[in-house]
C-alpha cells in the first residue's frame, strides 16, 4: 500500500473512530431502533409536539450512522480494489484508488464536523451578543474589532448576517452589539465562542506606546423557532424604553423606540433598537430573551449529562479565557490554537479576519488548553 494512501486510510479511521466515541456508537444503535419503533406507533402522533421532537432525534441519528457506514464500506471496497490492482500490476487503477481515497477522507471530515455538530439546537440560527470590558477606548475597540471578524466569518461562510443593536464607542469601537447570523448550523458552529476573549497589543491610543490588555464578553445564544415552547410570566419583565444611538434618521433619536427587557428571576438583559417602531423593537428583544433562557436551559441539560457521562467533553472551551496577541508587522497570533496570520493588510479588516476563521476551524479537538499568561 502507498504511504500516500496509507495517510488517507489513517485520516479517514481517525475521523470514524471519533464519531463513534462521540455517538456512543452502541448506546446510539440501540437508541435508533427505538425512535424507529415509536415512530411505527399510532398513539405517538396525537401529540404532534412530541412526535416533531421524535422525528428531529431520529433524523440525527440517522443520517450520523448512515454517513459512518457509507464512509466505512467505501473505504473498505476502494482498499480492496487498490491491493487487486497492486497485485496485477495496474498502476492507472492505484492512482485511481488514492485519488478516491483523498476525496474520501475529506468527505469524512466534514461529515465529522455535521455530526458533531447534532445537538438539539446546533442547527438553528444563532445570536452573537459582543459587550466590551472595563478598560474604556481599548476595551470597546476590541469589541468592535470581535464583531466584525464574527460578521466577516459568517459571510465567508454564505450565512445572513443581521445587526440588531449596537451602541457606539466613545472615540472608537463598540460598547456592545448583538448580531443574528442565519445559516445552516450557524449556532452550532459559533456557540463554544461564549466565554471571554482577552487581547494583548501595543495600543495605538496611548502616546507612550505601552502594552495594553484588553477584554470583551461573547455570549451565544440558539434563534428558537415557534416548535419550542418558552414560558415567560409578563410579571417577571422589566420594561425599559428609551431614545435610539447611531446615525440618526426621522423617527430614529427623535422617539423612545428602543427597548430594553430584564428578565428579572435570572437578571438576564436584552435590548433592541434596530427598528423604526417600539412595537418591532420589542417583539425583537423578547425573542432573544427565549432565545437566552433556552440557551440557559440546554447548558443546564448539558452540565446534568456530562455529570454522568464524564467520557464526553465539550467541543471547544465552552466559557474559558482565550488569549490573541497583536504582534508588530501585523500579526495575530491566537495562543489557544497557536494559529498566526501574516497575510498583507490592514490588521483590522485583513489579518485578524483571517486569522478568526483558521482560530474558528479548529474546534473539533474536545481538548481544553491551557493559556499562556502573557501579562
């Protein structure tokens, strides 16, 4: 066999033998014939509710175990054919077998990505919400530099993106912003970038050129459709309306059409303003606040699984610190994934854009790393 195709074989092994870890390959059988049978039974279809939520994990798990088996036999028949071919003598056919192999292993690895990503609410549009630390200008330029490296990754990646708040910095930046990106599996792909992002640079802000660090909080959050079911009691709100920021317009900073709702049982705060109306403002904020307690709910239920299945862990870091370090010579360096962009440009729209979407591939691992402290 050629050390080329061998390469390919061992790819496509690695990729399988980490989805049958993940789905519990056995525990994931079991739990298909299961699904199949109460699909089979009459009485599941008088609640449709119930039987929208059946269909939904049965369809997981059926195309994650159909991919893995067609990737399997493939890989099985085209080894075959390239040891009948080695033993005749048939060159063309070995080329033709590791031409086959590589487009194989590529294939695996994206199947692997989609099944990892099969969580209840991983393929559902998502809310990025971007709020700048403490530390003043830095802090909110780094916020504003997240959110466009978030929109910029989205559209690379042919999904919508949708700003439904921002407010402005000072002198530069954002102090917040909150961004909805539509697209297939748009949330599972951006959801282990809640947590805090830390950056490390020489500020162009202080006359003294001095090392700055600067933080900006990331939360993630599921769009929920009209199928999950979110109960919010009006008594439990906190209504606050007040004048639009921004670039103004009629009606925009002229009327209190923005709208902010606390949720006050679990403090979470929600704001829109992005709309002419209050009535279009507030009908906004009161989807991300479903959106935020069902996201709270899945991170509940996920806490309670991983206590008892303590083999599987997260893809990504979930809620850790992660580290970037704008080097000169317009390089950023991520010292989580170790992945630097050097590419010619101007750092905010070029370099750092880059470099989020290697940083931002690299999440299939489940390993957790530690941060070098660069202070």
């Amino acid at each position: 066999m050629r050390a080329e195709a061998q390469a390919h074989i061992d790819q496509i092994n690695a990729a399988l033998e980490l989805l049958r870890r993940f789905l519990d390959w056995d525990r994931a059988l079991k739990r298909l014939d299961e699904l199949n049978a109460k699909v089979e039974d009459q009485a599941l279809w008088n609640d449709p509710k119930a039987a929208q939520a059946v269909m939904r994990e049965r369809r997981r798990l059926d195309e994650a175990i159909t991919a893995t088996r067609a990737i399997q036999s493939e890989m099985d028949d085209t080894t075959e054919l390239m040891e009948m071919a080695e033993a005749e003598g048939d060159s063309a056919m070995v080329d033709e077998g590791v031409a086959g192999l590589a487009a194989l292993a590529e294939r695996a690895e994206r199947d692997k990505v989609s099944a990892l990503l099969a969580g209840e609410a991983d393929g559902n549009d998502t809310y990025v919400e971007v709020n700048a630390g403490a530390g003043g200008t830095e802090s909110q330029d780094w916020a504003g530099m997240l959110t466009r490296m978030y929109q910029r990754w989205a559209e690379r990646r042919g999904m919508k993106v949708e700003l439904i708040d921002s407010h402005s910095g000072e002198q530069a930046g954002l102090k917040s912003a909150t961004l909805m990106l539509k697209g297939e599996n748009a949330y599972g792909y951006a959801k282990t970038e809640s947590g805090v992002h830390r950056l490390v640079r020489i500020s162009p802000y202080d006359s003294a050129a001095r090392r700055h660090t600067s933080f900006a909080s990331v939360w993630v959050y599921p769009v929920v459709d009209e199928n999950i079911d979110i109960e919010i009691v009006e008594s439990e709100l906190r209504i606050d309306t007040y004048r639009a920021s921004g670039a103004g317009g009629q009606h925009i900073n002229t009327t209190d059409s923005a709208v902010r709702i606390t949720h006050i049982p679990t403090n979470i705060v929600v704001q829109c303003q992005n709309q002419r109306s209050q009535h279009k403002n507030k009908a906004e904020a009161m989807n991300q606040l479903r959106a935020r307690l069902y996201e709270a709910e899945l991170r509940k239920r996920e806490l309670e699984a991983n206590a008892t299945a303590a083999s599987k862990t997260d893809i990504g870091w979930g809620h850790q610190i992660r580290s970037y370090v704008l080097q000169p010579y317009q390089m950023v360096k991520d010292l989580r994934t170790g992945v630097v962009s050097t590419a010619p440009g101007d750092v905010l729209d070029g370099d750092l854009d880059m470099f989020m979407a290697a940083a931002l591939s690299q999440r299939v691992t489940g390993e957790t790393v530690e941060v070098e402290d660069v202070d």
